[in-house]
C-alpha cells in the first residue's frame, strides 16, 4: 500500500547516513593531520617509552638519548659558572658571580681558585704550549678577549673595546676568530693587530669551532640559520656562508668531538638539549633538525654550557647554577 510519507522518510534516512559518514570520515582524518603539524613545527622529544627499533635508526650509534636520570652529577665549589673548558683532567670555568675562572677536577669536583679578573664568558679555549697551556676566554661584561697561562698571573687583554664578543676559535697560529653577538658578526683577531669584521649580518652568533677545512658557527637568534658555515682554502680565503642546520632554537655552544660529530646545545621549549651531526652529510643541502641526532634530552633549562673530554666524556651545566654533569659518550 502506497504511503505519502515514504518518500520523505526515506530523504530523511539519507540525510542521516551522510551526516554520520561525514563525522567519521572527519574523526579518522584530525589525528593524521595534527600528527603532522607537530612533526613540521619540532622534533619529536624523547621519553623513556619510544626507545624502539626506529628511534635506534635515527639516533644512530646511541640507542636512545641519554636522559636526566643517566647523567651523573658533579658539584664543582662555583656558584654562578658559565662556560666551560675541558683540559688535562680538569674543567676550567669563568664564575660570573665573583669574577674568577676556576679550576675543578673532572672526576672529584674539587675546586680551586685559578685567576681572578675575567668577569664573564660563555666560551672558552685551552691550548696546550711548550711552557704548559694558554685559556682564551671572550668578556662580554668587560668588551675584552683575554689569555691566562699555567702560571695563573693576572689576566692579559689582547683586544679590547669589543661589542659583546662570544664564542672562539684559533683561525691558524697567527689568529683567532670570534663571534660577536652585539655586533652581529665574526671577527679576525690576527696577533698585533686590530680585529677586522669578515662575516656579518649574522643573527646574534654564539659558538664557534673550526676543522681542517670549515668554520661552524651558531646563530642563538634565529632557528632558520642555527648552524651556518663557510670554508677555509689553502691561502686562509673564505668562501660565502652556507645552511648548516636549520630548525634550532637558541642555539649556543658548539664542540667537535673526537669522533668528528660537532656537538652543540639548542633548546626544545625550555629544556636543554644537546645534538650532534656528521658534518659532511649537511655541507650539500643542509640539514635540519629531524636529521640531527639527539644525545641529551635533559631536565636543566636552556641553554646550556657544554666541554667534551678527549676520552668523551661529555660535560654539562645550566648557566649560573652550580651543579655540572656528565655522561660517556661511546665509541
């Protein structure tokens, strides 16, 4: 028997099913495309549950990152330390708080007064010398790059009325080159003479190490350009500056270990966090920060100091906290 009202339940029916097909389709798609906002915007962090077979592929040698709870503690006597040096069985450290590097056992911690004068410095270098060793340590506080040797006489500036100089690096026996962050630059520091600019229009650079054919460079203000280089040639010419690593936040200290990965410390939010590449895989194309291999996912907020030992042992600390950490690196 004919209805009238047949035709307008079975419209009704078909409104229906395609609401609830719309809203299913719509539920199956929403974590798939949040997933991979997330991706876009930062690295996955690490916990001690995704330690899998994928994690070990990208992480390379290490099977996970070394998290809070592997690195072991070491109280150095330094209540406001902030960069770090690693030489001979011992950490040297600039105490901004009272003006003094200190000299700290890198097994016990004990900690001895070393030379007072050098108010600040995020970066230091230790060099080996016939006599016993020289410590490079750029002063913001003071717009001085000062030396202090084995003896531990006052300290000698040889350069002063810098901006806010950063990181150091020998360029070759005559030279340095350091970073700038005021200035937004890389300087040449020949011996006897005056610095000269030859990078700018930087974004406040802070580390800097060279290899035998390239200069790495940091830019803490800018996650684009975290890692930036350029090449040296034979005649000490450099070449234009190339993307190094890109998707870093807060970039700062940078080391070359001993095993020719560069490490550096970056910040994830606020947490410290310290990666490391091979760098022949990113001079071609770059890299960015889902190619770089976390080593510590750490608790300590950014940005953090850093020194390797030549048995890598990487050291670490918060800057202007006295607490300093450690954890083997394996071959």
């Amino acid at each position: 028997m004919y209805s009238p009202q047949a035709p307008t339940i079975r419209f009704l029916a078909l409104i229906v099913l395609f609401v609830l097909a719309t809203v299913i389709h719509g539920q199956a798609a929403t974590p798939v495309a949040q997933q991979a906002e997330v991706e876009i915007r930062a690295p996955a962090a690490p916990t001690e549950a995704n330690s899998t077979a994928a994690d070990e592929a990208r992480f390379g040698a290490l099977e996970r990152p070394f998290l809070q709870a592997d690195l072991e503690l070491m109280v150095g006597n330094v209540q406001r330390p902030n960069g770090i040096v690693w030489f001979d069985n011992a950490l040297y450290t600039v105490c901004n708080g009272d003006w003094t590097i200190y000299k700290i056992d890198d097994r016990s911690g004990d900690t001895v007064t070393f030379v007072f004068g050098v108010r600040n410095g995020n970066n230091i270098i230790a060099e080996a010398t016939e006599a016993g060793f020289d410590l490079w340590a750029p002063d913001p506080d003071s717009g001085n790059l000062w030396k202090v040797d084995q003896r531990r006489g006052a300290p000698i500036s040889v350069a002063s009325d810098l901006e806010a100089p950063w990181g150091i690096a020998r360029l070759n026996a005559g030279s340095f080159l350091f970073t700038d962050t005021r200035a937004n630059s890389i300087f040449e520091l020949p011996s006897g003479a005056e610095p000269r600019a030859v990078v700018s229009e930087l974004r406040a650079p802070t580390g800097i190490v060279r290899d035998a054919n390239h200069v790495y460079f940091a830019n803490g203000g800018s996650a684009r350009r975290g890692i930036e280089y350029f090449a040296v040639d034979a005649d000490e010419g450099f070449s234009p500056v190339k993307p190094l690593v890109s998707g870093l936040q807060n970039t700062s200290n940078i080391a070359i270990g001993a095993d020719g990965y560069l490490y550096f410390s970056y910040a994830l939010g606020t947490r410290g966090v310290i990666g490391r590449i091979e760098p022949s895989q990113c001079l071609d194309n770059g890299c960015d920060n889902q190619d770089v291999e976390v080593v510590v996912f750490s608790d300590i907020p950014a940005p953090l100091a850093i020194a390797l030992s030549d048995d890598m042992r990487l050291f670490l600390h918060s800057r202007f906290k006295p607490e300093f950490y450690w954890v083997q690196i394996p071959a």
